[in-house]
C-alpha cells in the first residue's frame, strides 16, 4: 500500500488524495473518525477506514497507569496499616447510641483522649458485663487494655462515667454532683 493515493469520504464529503501517511497523521489528529469511508484506484466500492488504519480511543500514557497504581499501592498500605486504628477511633469519637457498646466506644475514646504523650492502648474487647447503664441514663463503663510507654507494658483497668444526653444523642464525661471523685479514674493491675 506504501506509495498508493487514497480518497477518503465522511458523509457526503470526498477528500484527496492522500497517502496512507497522510490519512495516519489525519487519524492522530482525530480529523478521520471510525465511520470514515475510504477508496483508492482498483476498488469497485467505498470501504471503511478500518480496514487500513487502526483508530479507536487513544491509549493513555504509561505515566497514566502508574500513577494510577501508586496511587492504589499507598492507598492499600494505608488501609493495610492503619484501617482497624482508624475505624476504631472514628468509633470512639462519633458513637452515640444509647446502648452499653455505644457507652463503651465512648468511654475508649475518652480513656485513649487522657493518655499522656508517647503511651499507646490496646483495648481489650468490649464485654456487655463491664457496662452499667441506669434509669438516669447514666453509666459506669470498666474499659481494660495494655499500656504501652517509655516505663514498657502495663494491664491497666479504667473507670469512666458517662451522662447520655437524649437532645444531643451523645455520650459525655460524668461526675456526680455529691461525690468529688472525677468521671475517669484508672487503676494499674498488677502483674
């Protein structure tokens, strides 16, 4: 075909002649489309431009594909390392159902709020037995875990009172009035 004169036709509009290098370039710069006819001397017919030249949609750079992969590898690893943390923080920050596990998140997240600077938590699982909910709706949640800071590792049970709030559909840190015990009180259990 290399040194052969085509015509090309879109609709009822004839363009000519061209060579095969030239429909090419007119291809890449999107001026010939898929429903484009072409005819060149020994056809009985118009045919479509398929047959001699490959268009279609533009393949994307390779720039584009591992963009697209760093940016699906980060958001992974993320989610591998901090996805069980995140989901839990988001429920300790934002559960406000009047139930004993919603007292309890909520209480987690005020334990984990009162840590001091470089001591981390690890939470043991939450058990509807540790949780005494009243007809005040008020509650005393007893939340366990392992500290771990600059002294090394400790088992460590909290206190925390809670106020459930029904306008607000909330949680919040309680202290009774007659008492001057604060709404979280830890307790250090020994080894």
């Amino acid at each position: 075909m290399k040194g052969e004169i085509f015509h090309i036709k879109n609709g009822d509009t004839q363009r000519g002649p061209y060579t095969l290098e030239h429909i090419n370039h007119l291809a890449k710069c999107g001026m010939i489309k898929e429903d484009t006819l072409f005819w060149r001397e020994g056809m009985e017919d118009w045919e479509p431009i398929t047959r001699i030249l490959r268009i279609g949609r533009k393949k994307l750079p390779s720039i584009f594909w591992k963009i697209i992969l760093g940016v699906t590898v980060t958001i992974s690893v993320f989610l591998l390392l901090f996805g069980r943390v995140t989901k839990e923080a988001w429920r300790e920050l934002t559960s406000s159902e009047f139930t004993a596990e919603g007292a309890w998140w909520r209480a987690r997240g005020l334990v984990r709020e009162q840590l001091p600077k470089g001591e981390h938590v690890e939470f043991a699982t939450f058990n509807p037995k540790e949780v005494k909910i009243d007809d005040k709706r008020q509650a005393v949640v007893q939340v366990s875990g392992r500290v771990t800071g600059p002294q090394g590792q400790k088992p460590t049970t909290w206190e925390v009172k809670l106020l459930y709030n029904p306008e607000r559909s909330d949680w919040s840190s309680w202290a009774p009035s007659e008492s001057s015990s604060p709404a979280l009180r830890e307790e250090i259990e020994s080894n």
